[in-house]
C-alpha cells in the first residue's frame, strides 16, 4: 500500500512539473523608435571632407606633428553618396560639420563685428547648402556642428610666437579658446550660418565635445593645442584686455 502511494505521488509529481515546465516564448513586438526620434550618423569636416588648408590642424601638419590628411574621405565631393549610403541604412539624420575655416578662411577686419557677405567664403556657403538640400532630398534631417575641434588659422596658428610684451601672437592671430576674441568672433559666424540657413537646417551643435578640448587641449596638454605644438596656448596667451562687446 505504501509502494502504490509513493507511486501516485510520482506520477502526480511528474505531471505538475510538465504542467508547470517552460512554455514557448511569446514572440516580442517589433521594436520602434517614437515619433520624431532622431537616429543618423555622425562625421566630422577635418576626419572627412579632406582638402581644408586653412585650419590649425593643416599647421600642425606641415610641422610634422600630426600625420597629413590629405583628401581623408573625400566627402567634400562625394556627399550625395555618402547620404544616399546613410538612407539605404533607413537612417532619418545626418550630423556633419560646416567648417569655419572654409567659410572664413581670412581673418574680418574686425573679428568681433557681424559677419558680411563679403567676409565669406560664398562658394563654400553653397557647398554646405549644396549638402543640406542632399540630405533633406533623401528625407535626412541635417544636423550641424559649427566647430568640431579645427579652428581657421587666423583664429588659432601653432606657429606662430606670442609677444607677452604687446600680448599678440607674430602673426596677428587670436590665440584660439584662451582669447575672449575667438569668442566673440564664434558668435559672430554661428549668427551668420543661422541666418544662411533659416529654416533649412533645425539642430545645431556649437563645438563637440568642448570638455575634450579645454581639459585635453588646455589642462592636460594632450589634445592639439599641447601635443601637436609641443605648447600649450593656456602658457602662451594669458589674458589681455576684454575685447570690444
């Protein structure tokens, strides 16, 4: 009699665990992004476009500091392939770089004064409308960085000396992010870009990653400003008179 109750309270055990086992998985739902939700690719002028000779960077280059560029990915002029690959990948943006240095290439006569038509560079203005009206045809919101770490050499010149005396550089540039004038002179080009593109382009990104430049470039020295120039711009420019508001 024992034997037989054992036996049933098997029997009964192993059906409970096959009632209780594993079922098959739901299948989940397909996974989507809400309405309006932005997901791209990102590039940036001086690791893609190639070409640009009138940023620090090319200085440093010729120094022999950081390797040459070159044409880099050519993107300059093979943009529209570029944003038809990002469309094909039902991508919905597109952030690249409107390089300052292309578009002011020479130095205002007054930095810190509103920009003019004829302080920029109008062929490469519409280049960059060019790119923008590529991207918009293949449904890709552009999304803009003003300054992705290359300034224009008439802003920031590693080769040039400092004068602590008269507290300018040899060769009449600022001194990069250590001059309250390359702010100025900044705010002045995103003004101008955000008037060019009035409702062609909705996101804008000032600099990229600004902490990479102050703590790598200015506090640690190992970001361009240090490293590629063997100097650090924070010991070459200390601060001089505020600049005209």
């Amino acid at each position: 009699m024992m034997h037989l109750r054992l036996r049933l309270l098997v029997a009964l055990g192993v059906l409970a665990l096959t009632a209780c086992g594993p079922s098959k998985p739901a299948t989940p739902a397909p996974l989507a992004f809400p309405k309006g939700f932005l997901f791209g690719v990102s590039t940036a002028a001086e690791q893609s476009e190639g070409g640009n000779t009138s940023n620090d960077w090319y200085v440093f280059e010729g120094m022999g500091k950081v390797p040459k560029v070159g044409l880099a990915d050519d993107m300059y002029t093979r943009y529209e392939t570029d944003a038809e690959n990002a469309a094909s990948m039902h991508l919905t943006a597109f952030r690249f770089t409107m390089e300052w240095a292309r578009l002011v290439p020479n130095p205002p006569v007054d930095p810190t004064a509103p920009l003019t038509d004829a302080d920029v560079d109008q062929t490469a203005l519409a280049h960059y409308h060019a790119v923008v009206d590529a991207l918009h045809a293949r449904g890709l919101e552009p999304v803009v960085t003003l300054v992705h770490y290359t300034l224009p050499e008439w802003v920031d010149d590693p080769a040039a000396t400092y004068d602590a005396g008269s507290g300018t550089f040899s060769d009449g540039s600022l001194g990069g992010w250590t001059s309250p004038t390359t702010a100025l002179a900044f705010a002045r080009y995103a003004a101008y870009m955000a008037r060019s593109f009035k409702g062609e382009v909705h996101y804008w990104l000032t600099e990229n990653e600004p902490v990479v430049d102050a703590l790598g470039g200015y506090v640690e020295g190992a970001s361009r400003r240090a490293s590629p120039g063997s100097i650090s711009r924070r010991r070459r420019c200390p601060a001089g008179p505020a600049p005209r508001t």
